[in-house]
C-alpha cells in the first residue's frame, strides 16, 4: 500500500512539497526586523498529540522539519556584495508549520549556466560552501560526480547516495584529481599514506617502496624513486644534456570556469531550477574530507557530520616521565590514580538497609528550611559528607551542616559549596541582562558586577528551572493551555481535503501610515504598500521594494541623508511675522541594517520562551565602530562624538550619561587649555598659510582622532598618539589627564619622514612587525590596526616587570600597531575597545599599568625640570661658538643652541625656538619669550 500524499499550500495558493526551498519567519514581533530565513523542506509532520502509526500520518500537519541555509552575514562579520549567496548546513529543526512564507529556489554553483541571470530573477539563491554551527568552519561542495581519486566502489556508492561532497578547500584538488594507484603495488593509495616522485610524477605507498618511508618529505623538499635517482645520476655524470626536470602531468581536474559572456537560455534556467537532486535519508551531501576513512563512507549508519582532528597526543596530553620528582607531601603512599586521590563524592551503594535508615533520619535533623531540603547543591554536599562519614567509619550523627564552606582534595583553599544568596537588585539586574542581552552569559555579567561568572551560569540555570517550576504548577491547576486549531489532530477527511498555511504577506508588517510617509533605506515618498522597517534607520517603514529585498535577500541600499531641500525664503513669504529657524538636517542613518541573527524558535518540545530583546538604544562607537548601550558608548551633547567612555578616559556616573561633553567641547566653554586643539605630535599645517584665531578642528567628530587630552603646557594630543608614544605619560591615567613628557621623545622620531604622508613634522612611531614609521593618526586614517599584546615573562625577570592579567591572561603588555600588509600575522591583539569580565577596556588596562606617571614621587614642576636635564648639555658645535643669535628671536641666551641649514650657515636657533618649530605652533613664540 502506497503512502498517501496530502498536499499542503501556502496562503498565496503554491504548493510546497518534499525537498522544495521557502522562506521561513515568525511573526515580525517574534523575530525583531530580521530578514527571512531559507531553508529546504526535509518532512511534514503531524501534531505531537497525534495517534502513532498510520493514521497519525494521515491527519493535519502542523509541524515541518527544516534543513537551514546561513548567509554569510549570520555567521561572519565580512561584507559580502552579493546577496543572492547562501552556505548550506547539515543542521535541521522542527518549526511550525505556520512559519512558512513563500517559495524559492536554491541551486549550486556548478549546476547554473549563467549565473548574472539567475541572480536577476526574483527569489533566486546559490551555494557552494557549507558552513557547520558545531565546529565553526566553511568546507567546499562539490559534486559527487567530480570526485575521481577513488576506488569505484566507493566512488559509486558516493554517486548513487549523495549529490554533493563536504570537503576542506585544500583536499578539493586531490579528490578531482585521477585515480592514483600505487606504481608498485597498483593498489589505491590515498594523499594521506602515499608519497609522489617528483620525477616521473607516479605514486607509491610510504610501506612500498624500498627501504619504506617513515613519513613524508618536509614541506619544500621532494622525493624520487629509484629509477628516477639512478637516471639523475646519469644524466649529472654525462654532462652532454640538459637536466631533465620531470615529466608533464596530465590531471582530469574540472577546468577553471570561463569568463567569456555567459549564455542566456530561458529553457535552460528553468531546467536548471527542477533539476533532480538524489538525497540518502533526507541529506544531499555528506562530508568526506581529510578526515574521513574511505571504507567508512559504505556504511550506511556512518555519520555525514564535518569532523575535525583529534585532541589526541603530545601536542595535547601531557607526557610525564616515570623518574619525575614529585614535591608533594606523602607523594611515596599517594600515587597517582590511587584511592587516596580521588575526591568521593557518593558512597550510598556500600551502605547497608540500616545504615541507610539511619543516614535519612539523620539527614532530617540537619534543617527546617524546606527550599533547602529540594536544593540540588545542599543535597550533593549532605551525600559528600555523609559519604566521608561512612568511608572514616564515624557515625552519622557527628555529620552537620552549620559550615558552608568545603575543602576538595586537589584545591588549596576552601570553597562554599552553594553561592551566596542574590540580593533583589541583583535579580533585576540578571533579568534586565538577559532582556537586552539574551543568553550571552557573559554579557549579562557585566550587568552584575558583583557576581562571577560561574556563579551567573549556575544561577541562570535555577533562575530558568524555577520558570519551568512555576509553569508546571500552573499546568495542575489550570491544565494545559488549549491548542490553536492549525496545530490540533484532525481527522483524515478534514486531512484529506488539503490545507493552506502560512501567513499572509501583509500579517504583523504592513502599515498604512500618514500622506506624508518616508521610506528609510531609499526616501522615497510613494509606494503602493509600506512595511515595517528593522531597528536603526531613520523612519520606521520600507516602501514596496525596499522591503521586499530586505525581508528576502537582506539588502538594504541605504541613502545618505542631506539636508532639507526646501528654502528659507518661502517659509519667511508664508509666514513674515514669525521667526522662522533654518531647516535641521534628517537624523544619521546606518549604512547597512541590523545584523543580529535571529533565535531559531522550535515547536518540537515545550521550553521557556526567550525573554525579550531590549529596546535600549544603541550607539555605534567612533573607535571600534560596534554598537555598545548607552553608558558604555558615551555621545557627547553638543559635537554628537561617540566612542566606548574607557578609551577616552571618561568615568561618567548614571545620571549623567545624557549631558557628557568631550573634553574639545568642554575647553570651548572653560578655556583652561589652548583653543587650538591641534595635536603637537602630528604634522602641522604649512609655514606662510595665514591661520584664524581658532582653527577649525582638523577632522569631523566622526573619527577617534576627535578624542584629544590637554597637555601639562596647555596644548593638546590626540588620545591615540599619547597612548602610542611610549615616552608619555599621564598624571592621572585612569582619566587620561594633563599629557606629560612631550620634551623626552626621541629626536629621531621627530627628524624621521613619515611613510604615509611623506612628511618630517610631527613625531613617528614604528610598525610592530617591519621597519615603516609613520604618524599614529596618519596610521589611524590609513585603517592601520591598533591594539595590544600580551607576552609572557620568564620567572626571573617578574619582579623586575610589571605584569597585568587581561581575560585571563597574564604577561607583559604593549602596543601594537599594524600596517595593512601584516593584517594576516599570528599575533594575538586585543582591541581598544576590548574589555575584560571588569568591564575595562585594554586601553584602560594598559595605561594605568604603564602610563601613570610618578606623582608621588615628586611634583610636576620638577618633573618636568627632570626630562629637560639632558636637554641642557651644550653641543659641540655649539662650543665653538663665541656669542651665537638666534635667527628669530634675537636672543643670546639659551642652554644650547643648533644650527637651522634652511637659513644658510652660521644660522642658529635657541633652544625655545628649536623646539616649538618641531612640536609646538609658531604662532605661540610670543608667549613663550
């Protein structure tokens, strides 16, 4: 008997069937503005309340079983142009069934004969990499068809199964390759235990061959077989030719895709869209890459999981010789994996019928408390106890529970057993954590600072159990709630007639708002239909187009914003008697939408629900250009500068996040520093340009180069060149105020020509990893790559460094900087913006390790009297000298004087005027002398 089909349709009238690609999304309130996900239909299921076995088959489906497809977005932070690219996934969920949208088509790569045409059709997608959400890692797909390096059995099983192949990209050419059998043997010898001449290009077994490889050649070197070394050495000998280098090799590897113009066939494209795709229980594709065993891939309860090494050998076990000292005490009686190192936590199964009576009469007398009594952690520690109770032959009575705290057998020090009650503010801040923050644990602890991690994560599970708790009791009293009828059995004529699911287009998204409506990712005014917009753009609502691509393929070609185009003049001729203000400009809107993956939601077992996302609003810092909640991401009120408040040295309390003013501002108003803001280590506008009063700032407050700190002479520096030079310091680094040491910088740094801006003004720094310097700003506008490493100090130089432990780890910090050629190096940075479980960011970290200058040592005037000591040794060339002027100033008194060659010989300039004419503006001589 055949098994009966019922249809099922969609709301707009498709038929969706077995293995057909669709649109799947909640409702709009559910996933927040996310786009709609793709996914390929692997089964339609009944409701879990329905009669097993046949006729539960044949009844109102209510759920379906999805296989998943990521695009690039959702699973890397790299921008991807193309939106109609999609990443397979061997990942399936069970969803509702009413979560189905509309129909489209997913197609590989290798299948589509004009790909620019298929991507101008609406609801057309492709692939050709599968990215697994276990392990983290893209792998190439390729056509079974194409694998040829293999035995035909296997070959042929993969062909009759499976349509694609999972492998790793570097495995891609081997696998295509021709069979390779061994020359010897003319058995097939796999990549993995075979080795190549690199004579005569033929393959052998490493045991074949004479004497047998031990393994394989190191990466740059060869090998050659016997005949192919006999004829080298002839050939050397001979002297009479030309070295023969090997001979060409012929390979069947599918060639390069042309690039000439692609053909456009109608018939062809729509063949290429039903094209039939062989699936082996429900998959298309399994993997078989360098970590597979061939023989493996013909049985078929083999897993079709990607796989990665095995954590197996001295690379990840430690192997400890058997004459290794052991410093421990009664290290000769406690040998390792013996009784006496083994942490008991039960022994209830040695215990008698009457010794277990009088353990649980026992065990009442230890509380009244009854929340006790049911806790998981004082239940565990009551068993440990009475465990070590029996194990020392003491009776039960002298067990107790009054000391919270317990020792294990491989810590030094004393633990509690159960954490600490939580206090109601720090409830509500754990519940306002997982509002804005979900299950990202980490990031809710950084809303309770007062607890650890660990104990986050052990409350976060009592605090969801105890939800389940107070669900399950509201289920005795009330009973279950009632299903919606789409997901209650039905009968099989009522199964029988066809169902349609799905909701509509316009359910929970479509608006009708004023005449006056703008879409915010196009401005247009007119549409014939208007959707929700997601979070972030300056309006609401989508017109027709915008929102279809954006629920669709996730493209949203946003339009800059500019000003209002409607003049002054006819607002001031409507209405003369009033005072008419010129025009504001349209908020900022984001280049590119919300990029946050939605929660996939199950139907398949009851669970809580997911607490809702926050509304809080969401600023995009300047340094590390991420969102961050405001408080963390600080706006200044008048210049709207935003950047993380631990990397501009503000400590803001709650009440005035709203009213913060960055420092530039902030001197406009107090004038306590220079009100030109221009940073003295950076290069300076060109000698004879006539300069205003006060200057404009060098760059918009849209950059981090806006973030400037004053200096101990009134002037100013960036907060990125003051934390980058190593010679500065700050008198109080925790806020980064009043920059100190300008005069100790090296003068190679302030001779050196930058490599960015060709310029010798300005100090430089050096590229950690080659010999370019250049000026940390110019580094900054280039894209240069800012942050900090931590190395490792041996044992005997930690006294003498000053070590700083950051995410867990400990070691020397210091700055690094990148240039854009080094951006694939190995080193481990930390970014500016980074932050610890303390909530500090690593700027903040490194400054006050290492940026903090000696104040209590001695006052800042003699500090300063400190680093201009070496300054005040006279030249040689200057002693020379009977009574040298300088050539500005005049003067003829100076601690040294030295020679300008722009001003011909026997010029000179003080030390004063030598020294503003590297750091500071000349325009300050005045003050100065």
């Amino acid at each position: 008997m055949s098994e009966t089909v019922i249809p099922v349709y969609l709301k707009n009238g498709e038929e969706v069937k077995v293995n057909d690609h669709v649109y799947c999304s909640p409702p709009w309130a559910v996933r927040d503005g996310t786009p709609y996900s793709v996914a390929r239909i692997m089964e339609f299921l009944p409701p879990e309340d329905a009669p097993k076995g046949p006729e539960g088959k044949l009844c109102f489906y209510s759920r379906v079983r999805l296989a998943w497809y990521y695009r690039p977005s959702d699973v890397s932070d790299r921008p991807v142009t193309d939106s109609r690219i999609l990443l397979a996934a061997i990942y399936s969920e069970i969803c509702d069934i009413n979560q189905l949208r509309a129909k489209c088509y997913v197609v590989h790569r290798d299948k589509i004969s004009d790909l620019s045409g298929w991507k101008k059709r609406p609801d057309r997608f492709y692939f050709n990499r599968l990215f697994d959400p276990y392990i983290k890692r893209e792998f190439e797909v390729i056509q079974s068809v194409d694998c040829r390096n293999l035995p035909d059995n296997i070959r042929d099983t993969l062909i009759e199964r499976y349509e694609y192949v999972v492998v790793e990209k570097e495995v891609v050419p081997d696998l295509t390759d021709v069979l390779r059998l061994c020359d010897s043997c003319q058995i097939w010898c796999p990549s993995a235990d075979s080795v190549q001449c690199d004579g005569c290009k033929r393959f052998f077994h490493m045991g074949c061959v004479q004497p047998p490889l031990a393994a394989k050649p190191s990466r740059g070197y060869g090998w050659t077989c016997a005949p192919c070394s006999k004829r080298h050495e002839e050939e050397v000998d001979s002297r009479d030719r030309p070295l023969n280098t090997g001979f060409p090799r012929k390979t069947n590897a599918p060639a390069m895709r042309g690039r000439g113009r692609p053909r456009k066939d109608r018939l062809q494209a729509e063949k290429e869209e039903k094209l039939d795709i062989k699936h082996f229980r429900m998959w298309p594709f399994r993997y078989f890459g360098q970590h597979t065993v061939a023989e493996d891939t013909l049985d078929p309860e083999d897993l079709i999981f990607p796989r990665t090494a095995i954590r197996l050998g001295a690379k990840f076990q430690a192997l400890v010789p058997d004459d290794i000292v052991n410093t421990e005490p009664h290290a000769e009686q406690d040998a390792r994996g013996g009784d006496n190192t083994v942490e008991v936590l039960s022994a209830i199964n040695i215990l008698s019928d009457s010794e277990a009576a009088e353990m649980e009469s026992c065990k009442a007398r230890l509380t009244n408390d009854k929340g006790l009594r049911s806790s998981v952690d004082w239940l565990t520690e009551v068993i440990h106890r009475f465990s070590v109770a029996a194990l020392t032959a003491r009776p039960f009575s002298t067990v107790n529970m009054k000391s919270p705290m317990r020792l294990e057998k491989w810590k030094r020090t004393e633990t509690r057993y159960m954490d600490k009650p939580w206090g109601p503010e720090e409830i509500a801040a754990f519940e306002d954590g997982l509002a804005a923050h979900g299950a990202e644990l980490r990031a809710v602890r950084e809303e309770v600072p007062t607890r650890s991690i660990y104990e986050v994560v052990r409350f976060y599970g009592h605090w969801k159990c105890a939800r389940l708790g107070e669900e399950n009791r509201r289920i005795l009293e009330h009973g279950k709630p009632v299903k919606p009828p789409a997901k209650q059995y039905r009968s099989l004529e009522e199964a029988a007639a066809g169902q349609h699911v799905g909701p509509s287009e316009d359910e929970g998204s479509v608006l009708h708002p004023s005449k006056t409506a703008t879409c915010g990712a196009c401005r247009t005014r007119e549409s014939k239909t208007w959707w929700k917009a997601p979070k972030g753009l300056s309006t609401s609502i989508l017109c027709e187009t915008c929102g279809t691509n954006w629920r669709k393929y996730a493209d949203l070609n946003v339009r800059p914003t500019r000003e209002e185009s409607v003049p002054v003049a006819a607002v001031v001729a409507k209405k003369p008697a009033e005072k008419v203000a010129p025009p504001e400009k349209r908020e900022g809107t984001p280049l590119q939408g919300p990029v946050a993956k939605r929660a996939r939601t199950s139907t398949s077992a009851q669970s809580t629900p997911p607490p809702a996302l926050s509304t809080a609003p969401q600023l995009r810092c300047m340094a590390c250009h991420k969102n961050g909640p405001l408080g963390k991401v600080l706006q200044c009120k008048r210049c709207s500068f935003r950047v993380h408040a631990g990397v501009c040295g503000a400590i803001v309390g709650p009440n005035s996040v709203d009213s913060w003013i960055c420092d530039v501002c902030k001197n406009e108003e107090l004038q306590e520093a220079a009100l030109n803001s221009e940073c003295l280590v950076c290069p300076r506008e060109r000698k004879g340009v006539v300069k205003p009063a006060v200057p404009p700032n060098p760059l918009p407050p849209d950059s981090y180069l806006h973030a400037r700190k004053p200096t101990e002479g009134q002037g100013w520096t960036h907060v990125l060149c003051s934390v980058f030079m190593n010679e500065i310091t700050y008198t109080d680094a925790s806020r980064l105020r009043c920059v100190e040491g300008l005069s100790s910088i090296a003068r190679h740094r302030w001779t050196t020509r930058c490599s960015i801006c060709h310029q010798t003004e300005g100090a430089v720094i050096r590229c950690s990893d080659c010999n370019r310097e250049y000026h940390a700003s110019c580094a900054w506008k280039q894209g240069y790559k800012f942050g900090f490493e931590i190395q490792p100090v041996k044992s005997s130089r930690r006294d003498t460094t000053t070590m700083i432990t950051f995410k867990g780890e400990s070691g020397c910090m210091g700055p690094i900087v990148s240039c854009k050629e080094h951006q694939r190096s190995k080193r481990d940075m930390y970014g500016l913006c980074e932050m610890n479980e303390g909530g500090e960011t690593a700027l903040q970290v490194y400054c006050r390790a290492y940026k903090q200058a000696p104040v209590t040592q001695a006052h800042g005037l003699l500090r300063k009297a400190r680093r201009l000591d070496p300054l005040f040794r006279l030249d040689a060339y200057q002693a020379e000298q009977d009574d040298p002027e300088c050539f500005r100033c005049r003067t003829h008194f100076s601690p040294a004087f030295y020679p300008v060659k722009t001003q011909g010989e026997n010029t000179f300039a003080c030390h004063s005027c030598h020294f503003l004419d590297n750091v500071a503006d000349s325009a300050m001589l005045v003050d100065v002398h």
